[in-house]
C-alpha cells in the first residue's frame, strides 16, 4: 500500500479538533479513527513528555499507513488495530484506565473510499466489500444477497432515508435469483434501472452510505464507543466529535444532551438533580462546520459537525 500523505487523507477542522481537544501537553489523548493519522500527528505535535497518542483504527491499512507516518514519535505514538466499540478494552490493555480527551472522527478516509479494491464507493466499479476491518466476515456482499427484501428495503430506508427503498429492494433480490450481486458496478446499474439519471448521484449516495452502516454496525458501534469515552475521561478531559451525516450527528447530540441533564423524565415526573449527577458540560451549544475556505479546498469538510463536550 503506497499511498502519498495528501492522497490518504485530509484532516477536517484541524484547528478546532486541537483547541476543542487538548487541555494539558503531558496528557494521554486517544485518537479513536486514526485513518491517516493527520489529526494525531497534529496532536502530537503540541504534546511534551510524558503526553502519549494511543491511535485505534478497525482498518489494518489505516495503521500500517499512519505507523509509518507517526515513526519519528516513537514511545509516544501507540497504535491500536481495534474497533473503538472496544475502547475501554483497548486501552486496559495498554494499562491506561484514564485519558484527557478522545477525538472521533468518524465515517470513512478519503483512501478507504477512492481505493477501488475496498468496494466503498460507486464511482468504480470492484467488489462490493465496504468493510472497514477486512477480518470480518460480513461484507456488502452478505447483505445484498442474503438479507430478505423487506430487511433490504429497511436498511435502505432507515439508513439512507432512500425513497425507491422498496423498489430498489425488490431489483436487488430479482437479480440474484439468476445470479448474486458481486460488484459495486453491478448495483450502481441496478439503482441506475430504478431511479433513472436525474437524481441517480444522490440516490446512489444514500444506497450506499446505507449498505456501508450496515455492514460495519456504525450507529451501534458510536452509541457504545461513546458511553465508554465519557467514562474513561479523567474531570476536565474532553471528547471531540466530528461527524458527517444526519444520523450519526443526532446520536452524538443526543448522548451529550442526556449525559449533560441535571433534570430527566421518567414518565410524566421530572427526576431532580439531586439524583442524577450530571456527567458532561456541552462546550458547543451549536456544532463547529468548517468554514468557506475550507470547504473550498476540501470537499469532504462540508457536512463535517464538531462538537465538544468536557467531564466533571
Ligand atoms: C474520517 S477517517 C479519520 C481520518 C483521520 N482523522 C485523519 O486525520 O487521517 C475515519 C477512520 O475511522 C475508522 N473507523 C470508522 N469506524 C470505526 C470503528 N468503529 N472503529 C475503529 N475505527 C473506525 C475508519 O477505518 C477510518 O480510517
């Protein structure tokens, strides 16, 4: 895998990952999607000893790429192939059971998307994989040949909020009774047959995105990883979130609010704070997006959320 450093992947909102981030120069920060390691070289250009990067990516090419770019930090720079649903297991395995921030950048790389052999993107046409840990057995394949058509439809619908769910459902399961969908070009003619040319780059977006969530259990994962992170902070350490889509953001907004409230419903009572502790202040009342200049000179940073939230 050689891949150039621009061409893997740009980091978004830089700056505001840094300032949102980090607290302390001799902290332990967790970098919970390495990808090409942008963000977490940048973090470890503000650490001084003993401030340590532990990096966790679900995808081996992400680690191999960003080992080899994080060399010169040696010690400092601790690389994790792990799923960050596994974070709290990750990190007792390196003996650290407290951190001072943990950034998520979530979604896919640039590399994972414009590598034609991952099968992530419609714009080539190669195996239907979109596994972002290539030692999973469930790969896009599975779903689109083995899951019944109404499960289908639901997945593209909860998932990708695609109006010709059904529709394009019903095709899908229609063409592998003669033979099964291997192809990323094999499911962007079929969608293509549904929908027609007007509107086939969105459609084919949502399609798409919804397949991936599924196949890498992505808002599963995110709701667990997140509850973990807010636990494993130390008071005053903080956790940054990026997201990129409208699901993902509500259940990062979502988390937050709830394990920002001082008061909660139960039923029709309200629960005083007296019995429920607070357990982090939300430091983005609205999400961070990247500005004009950023969005120009990198596409991807256009839907990018930030938000920010510190333990108490
Ligand atoms: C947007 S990229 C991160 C880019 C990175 N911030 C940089 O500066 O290069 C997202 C990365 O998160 C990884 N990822 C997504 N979901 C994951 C999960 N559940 N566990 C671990 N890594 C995950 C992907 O494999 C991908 O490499």
């Amino acid at each position: 895998m050689a891949v150039r450093l621009a061409l893997y992947h740009t980091p978004v909102l830089r700056d505001e990952v840094l300032t949102g981030l980090i607290t302390s120069a001799g902290g332990i920060y967790v970098d919970a999607t390495l990808g090409g390691g942008g963000h977490a070289e940048s973090i470890l250009q503000r650490l001084n000893p003993p401030g340590v990067l532990v990096g966790l990516d679900a995808d081996s090419d992400a680690i191999q790429f960003a080992t080899s770019r994080l060399s010169s930090y040696q010690g400092r720079a601790v690389l994790v192939h792990s799923n960050f649903r596994d974070i709290s297991v990750a990190l007792a395995q390196k003996g650290i059971d407290r951190v001072s921030g943990i950034l998520f950048d979530l979604g896919v790389s640039s590399y994972q998307l414009d590598e034609p052999s991952r099968g992530f993107s419609f714009r080539t046409d190669d195996r239907l994989d979109m596994r972002m840990d290539r030692t999973q057995a469930v790969d896009a394949r599975t779903i689109v040949n083995q899951y019944e058509e109404r499960e289908l439809a639901d997945v593209l619908w909860m998932y990708g909020e695609e109006r010709a769910s059904r529709r394009i459902a019903h095709a899908i399961v229609r063409h592998r009774t003669h033979s099964p969908l291997q192809t990323t070009g094999e499911l962007t003619a079929l969608v293509k047959g549904i929908v027609g040319e007007r509107f086939l780059v969105k459609s084919l977006a949502r399609v798409f995105q919804a397949l991936r969530i599924e196949v890498n259990n992505e808002l599963m994962n995110l709701e667990s990883a997140l509850a973990q992170a807010i636990a494993i902070l130390e008071p005053g350490g903080r956790l940054v979130v990026i997201s990129y889509h409208s699901l993902e953001d509500r259940i990062v907004k979502d988390t937050l609010k709830q394990e920002a409230a001082s008061v909660q419903r139960s039923g029709n009572k309200l629960v005083p704070d007296t019995l429920l502790q607070p357990k982090v202040k939300i430091l983005t009342k609205k999400p961070i997006t990247a500005t004009d200049d950023e969005s120009r000179v990198n596409p991807r940073s256009r839907s990018a959320k930030l938000r920010v939230a510190e333990k108490l």
